[in-house]
C-alpha cells in the first residue's frame, strides 16, 4: 500500500470568480442564462474549465436602497501564470457586462478579494 501526498498532484494556486446578477437595470429581474453560459465557456476557454452556483446576494444600491437578488457565481481555479495571462480581458467582459445590464457594478473576485469593476 502506498501513501498518496499532495505533492505530486496539480495545484491550481489562483482563483477567478465572476458574479452575475439575477436584476438588470438595477433591480428588475431577468433570466440570466445566457450570460451564465456565455461567462462558463469564457472562464473554460481561459482555464480549461469551470463552474457555476447560485447564491442570494444584498447590496445597497445610491438610488433605489437595499436590493436582494438571486446571484449566479462563475469561477474557475487556474494557475498564476493562466491569471495573468488572462486578467486584463476578464475586467473587459465585467466592464461590458456592467453596461449590458445596466448594473452600478460587476462584482469580481481575484483570490479572495472583491473587486467592483
């Protein structure tokens, strides 16, 4: 028998999450999944995979106060190397997708930092 470690296996050291909102235009509901799937295969072709849950998300918004809303996260795992690469086209399509739906703010998460685009 034989002891597995972890240090013959890959390590994906960084972390990409992308949430996209359940509202547009600040808090009116849509259906969002078509930007799910559009933000999966972005993230998939960047970093060979990955993954989607939902979640409840709370924010208060200048003008219309406490929105609560069901939030789709996107994120994949890849390495640092991968992220870099990557970065600067991922701020893009939050950037874009902030106009699209009208939103005050894409959330991004790098690592475990939120950044608002």
């Amino acid at each position: 028998m034989t002891n597995k470690t972890l240090k013959n296996l890959i390590v994906l050291e960084s972390n990409v999450k992308i949430y996209i909102p359940g509202t547009i235009q600040i808090n009116q509901s849509f259906d969002n999944t078509e930007i799910v799937n559009k933000t999966l295969i972005l993230l998939s072709d960047y970093f060979g995979g990955s993954t989607s849950y939902s979640a409840i998300g709370c924010w208060i918004s200048q003008n219309s106060g406490l929105i609560k809303e069901n939030v789709t996260i996107c994120e994949s795992y890849c390495k640092e190397i991968e992220l870099k690469k990557h970065i600067s086209a991922i701020i893009d399509y939050c950037e874009n997708l902030k106009k699209e739906l009208s939103q005050e703010a894409i959330s991004l998460e790098v690592n475990n930092k939120l950044y608002f685009v």
